[in-house]
C-alpha cells in the first residue's frame, strides 16, 4: 500500500484525509472543476475522467469522498444531495473494480434516525427523507460495483481546505465570536469526529484491507447546542445560548433532524482501536489552527485568508 487517490477535496474529510496520507504515501487527489494545492499530493486534471485519473495516478486505494460525506451538520449538504450522487459514486467504484484498485467511499451517518441511540451497522431505524433514501442509493450503487468496496459511514469535522468557502466549524466559530448570543439544535444527536482522527483509522482499516460496512464516529453522543458550547470553550470563546424548549411532541421527520449517533463496536473489534474523545478531538482542532495545519491543507491558495478565530 503505497499510493492513495482522494475524489473529492473540496470536502473536510477528503481534504484531510490527503493531507494525513501524505505524511507517508503518494497521494493524487482529484476535483471536477478544481485544483486544490493541499501539501505533499499531486493534484489531477480536473477534466480527466475516473478511468483516466486512476490509470495516471495507479494507486493501490480510492477513497470516494462525496457529498454523501459531507457532515450532516453542515447546514448545504442538503442542497447537495439529490440523485445525481448515485450515478457518480458508481462510476468511481466500477473504474477502480476495472483497475483493480480496492475502493473506500465514505457515507454519512444521516442514513438514520431515532428514536434508536448508537445505530449498528444493520440498524433498522433509516431516516426516510429523499437525501437519505439517495445517499443509501449511491452505498448500495458501490457495493454493487465494487463487491470488496470498503464503506465508512460517520460524521466528521474539521478544518476545510478552500478558504472561499468556510466549513460548519469555521462558521460555528465565527458566529460565536463576533454574536456572543449563539442558537443551536439541542434535538438532534450524533457522535461528530475530528477529520485527522478519522483519518488515522481509515489509515488503518486500508492497510488491513477491511471491505464491507464499518462506522468510524467518535466516542460522544453530542447536539449541535452541546457540541457548540465545548468548541467554545476550547476556543476561549465566551457565549450565551437561547434556551429552546426541547420536549418534542412527535419524532423528527426532517434529513439529519433526529438520532444519528453510530455505535463502532464493529470498527473497535477488527482494528482494536479506541475511537476519541469530543474534547481530544477539540483540542487537536485548536492545535491545528495554531501549528501550521491549515496552511499546509490550504496550500497557496489561503495566503493571506486564513482568519484566525481565538
């Protein structure tokens, strides 16, 4: 395992991902109408198509990170979902079938819903919004493709690598920072972790040529008001939140409204791995705001951009 292809940069979690892989592999990473300058990767043409991308860059694993995951949390990612996604995924997981290169697609957690806590992998409680009925299209489209496709489902946060379009997070601090007065969700949950982190187990399960279904989610049941509260404070943020009331008077219906949190046991047992802490996952957050990470992961188009949020 020496080479890596990331699809989709553009995202937090590919983003990081290529950045982390790069420390030790070759890492090709590929856009449809970008070149992203993240460190250490190669960045294909963006005109090229799948097949094309992969005989260039011939790497041993694809990691398909599209909008099916993006973070749930982040408040476009339903304008991003629509059917499309299916037809794109699967084209990705039959050229790397026919280039006998293993496939990783990274999904969401927004598949499901509650009023179960910590879905498994089979869990029967699915979100039947239209965005999670296609996201579940496009997994199914891969594991058709692609029978030894590795497929993570989580919910991830971090640092993006366009400066001209912020992620969650970075808006998250913003508004804290400069309104004091902060309004988040406190009925919906789910077990968010840092993008670096996940990095390192996705790491893992490809070197141990994992395929099947497997979640990567951190350690904490969270809400977005909860959550919101603790990266504050990690950021020496001080802040007031609006009391809502949160008795609710039937289930949530709406994408990504209700219980998403993911148990990990099945991840845990194959790689004997421990998943992280919210609050470890926040501090290394700060730390990379602070070492040099995000203008290694913006590379020279974030010179002079990246705003400082402590």
């Amino acid at each position: 395992m020496n080479k890596f292809l990331v699809v989709g940069v553009d995202t937090v979690v590919g983003a990081n991902l290529a950045l982390c892989l790069s420390d030790k592999y070759q890492v090709a990473t590929w856009h449809p109408t970008d070149k992203f300058d993240i460190a250490g990767c190669d960045a294909m043409d963006p005109d090229a198509e799948p097949a094309s991308v992969i005989e260039q860059s011939q790497p041993d694993w694809i990691i398909y990170c599209g909008s099916e995951s993006r973070s749930a949390w982040e408040a476009n990612t339903v304008d991003r979902i629509d059917e499309s996604i299916v037809a794109q995924a699967a084209e990705w997981a039959s050229a790397a079938k026919q280039s006998n290169a293993r496939f990783a697609m990274v999904s969401s957690d927004a598949v499901f819903s509650g009023p179960w806590m910590f879905h498994d992998e089979e869990s029967i409680g699915e979100c039947q919004t239209l965005q999670a009925m296609t996201i579940r299209a496009s997994e199914q489209a891969v594991l058709e493709h692609a029978q030894d496709a590795l497929l993570i489902r989580s919910n991830v946060f971090g640092w993006s690598a366009d400066p001209n379009e912020t992620c969650w997070v970075e808006n998250l601090i913003q508004t804290v920072r400069t309104h004091r007065v902060v309004e988040q969700d406190a009925t919906r949950h789910a077990t968010p972790i840092l993008a670096t982190d996940f990095a390192a187990i996705i790491e893992r399960a490809c070197a141990e040529n994992l395929s099947g279904v497997f979640h990567i989610a951190g350690a904490e049941r969270v809400s977005p008001l909860k959550f919101a509260q603790r990266l504050a404070d990690q950021f020496g943020l001080p802040w007031l939140s609006v009391r809502k009331e949160t008795t609710l008077m039937a289930p949530p219906r709406e994408f990504a409204a209700g219980e998403t949190s993911l148990q990990t046991k099945r991840i845990r047992k194959a790689l004997c791995v421990a998943m992280p802490l919210l609050s470890e996952g926040l501090i290394r957050l700060r730390e990379q705001q602070e070492n040099g990470y995000c203008e290694r992961l913006v590379g020279s188009r974030g010179k002079g951009q990246i705003a400082k949020a402590a």
